[in-house]
C-alpha cells in the first residue's frame, strides 16, 4: 500500500501535466483499452481460463461501472476543472467516510483505533492541503463536486470487493473489472480521440499515458484490490491519507513549490493515524 501510495501521489502531477497534451477524456479512455489489453493474456498465462463462480461474474461487471467507469469519469473531469490541491484534499476524505460506511453497513466491528486514526491522519490530510492556500468557490466548484462524486464511486468499489468469494483472485478482480468499466470511457473518449492532434503528443505525453496505464491502474488496482481482501476495506483505505504528503514533495520536486511549516505538522499526524489503525 505504500508502494500505492507513491505512485497515486506522483500520478496528480503526471495526469495534470497530461492534459497538456492529451484530452482528459481520450487520456482516459486510451489508457483503459491499452490495461485491458494487457490484463487478459497475464491473467490467462497465470491462472488459466476457468470460469468465475456463480454470480461473481454480475458483481464483477457493477465493480467495473462503479470503480472504474463512473470514479474514472468523475475523477479525471473533476481534475481538469478544479485544482491539483482541492482534488487531493476531497479525495483525502476517503478514509473517513469508507470507515464510516464499513462500520454503518456492518462490513466491520466498531474499532477504536481504526476510527480515531482515521480522525487524526484525515485533520493531517486538512492541514497538508490547506496550507499550499486550497481555495473552493464557483471557479472550482464544479470540479470538487465531480471529484466528491468520484470519493463515493470508490467507497462504493472498495466496500463492494469486501463480499467477493475468497476464491477470487485479486488479478481476476482486477481483469474483470477493468474490462467492465473500460466501453463507456472508451466510448467517452472517442470524440476526443477524433479531433486530437496525435503528433502533438510527444515523448512526455506518452510517458505520462505509461505511467498512468502500468503503474497508476494496473499495479496500484492490484495491490489495492490484493490489500482489501486481506486486511480489509477500513486499513487499506486509511494509507489513501499518505497521497497528499507524496503530491506535495512532487510538486515541490517537478513544479518548484516549496513546502510549508504548517505540512510538517501535519505530515506527523497522517503518519501518527496510520500507524494508530496499524497496531
């Protein structure tokens, strides 16, 4: 999850950058046809071709819309309309509310420590953002209403792979899931496709669309879908607080920000609260 953390992080800048060169959407749905691609001959090198379970396959495919189509949607058009800060800090809320939501919907005990970590790294996450000067008002708004829509597609994702079968592997969660939500962006994305200038994207565009296809999608949906399956849905979501510290340091690396006092404080408390709900 660390691992995931990195790469998420660094991802605010890659993507953002991105869009310099390639169009939100047709960024978004080439990078989907490119991971399906790839995931179906892996998954059938590793582990065959053998049918899933009785009803795994209609669960799979409502995962794919939700995680994937609608959060990939909601995010990457809430980036283009709001700021790098107001996306990490809305996206930040995460932790909170599928702890919450795990707790309400009975998918986990009432635990303490989980709640009050999610607390503390969350006011972490809320002085690490608020201190690069976050704004919200009308130029924004219609970019953190998007992205807030995106939070709750990836709760809804993240709940939803609680009550897969065991048997499942997180590869062919991810196989699946992925080719379920891949058609709409596509689809979204083909008007984009059709009047883009392909030769104006350059190594750095491609670069970007090869981090954002192996690393940020593939590799991190991995390790993600590996982790709620093995230490559930409340402590895999809590490292999701960790994002904004590695976005910060690679603005300050790639962009030239410096950071500020006030995120060392709260730097101290995201690593307090994830700790808390590790012991």
């Amino acid at each position: 999850m660390l691992l995931v953390v990195l790469i998420w992080g660094v991802n605010f800048t890659v993507t953002k950058g991105a869009f310099a060169r390639f169009p939100p959407l047709a960024f978004t749905g080439v990078r989907f046809a490119l991971a399906s691609l790839l995931l179906v001959p892996i998954v059938r090198h590793l582990e065959g071709a053998e049918p899933l379970p009785r009803g795994v396959l209609a669960r799979l495919i409502v995962l794919g819309l939700v995680g994937n189509t609608l959060y990939q949607l909601a995010f990457i058009l809430g980036l283009d309309r709001t700021t790098a800060s107001n996306s990490a800090l809305i996206l930040s809320s995460m932790p909170s509310i599928v702890a919450l939501l795990a707790v309400t919907l009975g998918f986990e005990p009432l635990r303490p420590k989980v709640l009050g970590g999610v607390l503390v790294a969350t006011l972490g996450v809320v002085l690490v953002v608020a201190a690069r000067g976050t704004g919200f008002g009308e130029a924004t708004m219609a970019g953190d209403l998007l992205t807030l829509g995106a939070v709750i597609c990836w709760a809804g994702y993240t709940l939803g792979l609680r009550v897969l079968p065991p048997d499942v592997s997180p590869l062919r969660v991810t196989m699946v899931t992925t080719l379920a939500g891949m058609p709409g962006l596509v689809l979204a994305g083909v008007p984009e496709m059709l009047v883009m200038d392909w030769t104006e994207v350059g190594w750095q565009g491609w670069a970007a669309l090869g981090y954002a296809t192996f690393l940020s999608l593939l590799v991190a949906y991995l390790i993600w879908n590996r982790s709620v399956k093995v230490i559930g849905p409340s402590r895999t979501v809590i490292y999701m607080c960790l994002t904004p510290l590695i976005a910060v340091a690679s603005a300050a690396a790639f962009l030239g920000e410096r950071p500020q006092p006030l995120q060392g404080v709260g730097a101290a408390l995201i690593i307090g609260g994830v700790l808390l709900t590790r012991r």
